[in-house]
C-alpha cells in the first residue's frame, strides 16, 4: 500500500512539474528532489530503490538531456541522507529543510554541469550560478512545506493500512 502511495507521489509531481510549470521560468527546481530526501529519511532501501529508479527513468526520458542525469542524482541524494541520518537526529526541526536544501543545491549543481559539460557553445557561469541558486532558494522555501505533505500522506496511508487490517481481524475472529 505505501509502495502505491509512493508511485502516486511520483507521477503526480511528475505530470505536475511537466505541465503545470511548464512555462514557468527556470529558478523553479526539480520537485523529485525533496520526494528523494523523504525516502532517505523515512524508507528502507528495498522500498525506496525502485521508487527511486523509476522516478529517476522517467525524469530522465521526459527532461530531453543526458541520460542518465537525474538517476544519478537521485541515487546520491538518496545515498548522501542514509548516510548523513547516521550521525544526526531526524526528528530535528531544522534538519529537514536543510537536507531538501542541500539535495535540491547537489542535484541541481549536477544537471546544471551536465548541461555546461555538453553544451556545443561557452555558458557563461555567471547565469549558471545565478539559476541554481534560484533553485536552491526556491527550495530551501517550498521544500519543507512538500515534506510535511509526504509526511502526512504516509500518515493517512498507514492509518488506511491499519483500519483495512483490524477490520480483516474482526471478520475472522466472529
């Protein structure tokens, strides 16, 4: 059930990012970025990897650019939150925005080398850097509110979960 709820999570942030913002300018960041951070947090590797690969496939077919580029970012980021939750407390206020923070700057710095790295012409690095730090700001200020929305999520999925399981119990024992 919170594999179906993960899946919901990803096409809706998918065909949201794709169609609703599509014509908004480029300081708005990958929204699978924060979604990455929370499966860091709160699931298991056997859980979050598939989630994490598909996402990451189909961000990469959509987004037009290097193969390739957004799976890798998103099994890093994932990588650096298992990591980094060893040695700090979760259940901090000020932990979570700033690993969203720091997921949306490291996949947002990734893309945006990809981008320089294979471009025919120069980039001026001066514009590279003032659309990722848009992009960082834009995500150290909305990515906090899209934990708490995942975060909830899980919360009503794992009372469904439960409600659904005690009214099975209830059934077999009369």
């Amino acid at each position: 059930m919170i594999t179906g709820y993960h899946l919901l999570v990803c096409l809706f942030l998918i065909i949201f990012q794709t169609t609703m913002m599509a014509g908004v300018p480029a300081y708005l960041y990958d929204l699978l970025g924060p979604f990455m951070v929370y499966l860091g947090v709160h699931r298991r590797p056997r859980e979050a990897i598939p989630i994490l690969a598909l996402a990451g496939l189909a961000m990469d077919g959509i987004s037009g650019g290097v193969f390739g580029v957004h799976l890798t970012a998103y099994l890093w980021i994932y990588v650096g939150v298992r990591w980094a939750i060893q040695f700090l407390h979760v259940g901090n206020v000020i932990l979570l925005p700033l690993l969203v923070t720091a997921g949306v700057a490291f996949e947002s710095l990734v893309v945006a080398f990809s981008a320089v790295v294979l471009a025919s012409s120069t980039w001026p690095v001066g514009s590279m850097l003032s659309v990722v730090s848009g992009q960082v700001l834009w995500g150290a200020l909305t990515g906090p509110f899209l934990m708490l929305f995942f975060i909830r999520g899980q919360r009503v999925v794992d009372r469904a979960r439960t409600s659904v399981v005690t009214e099975k119990d209830t059934l077999r024992t009369h």
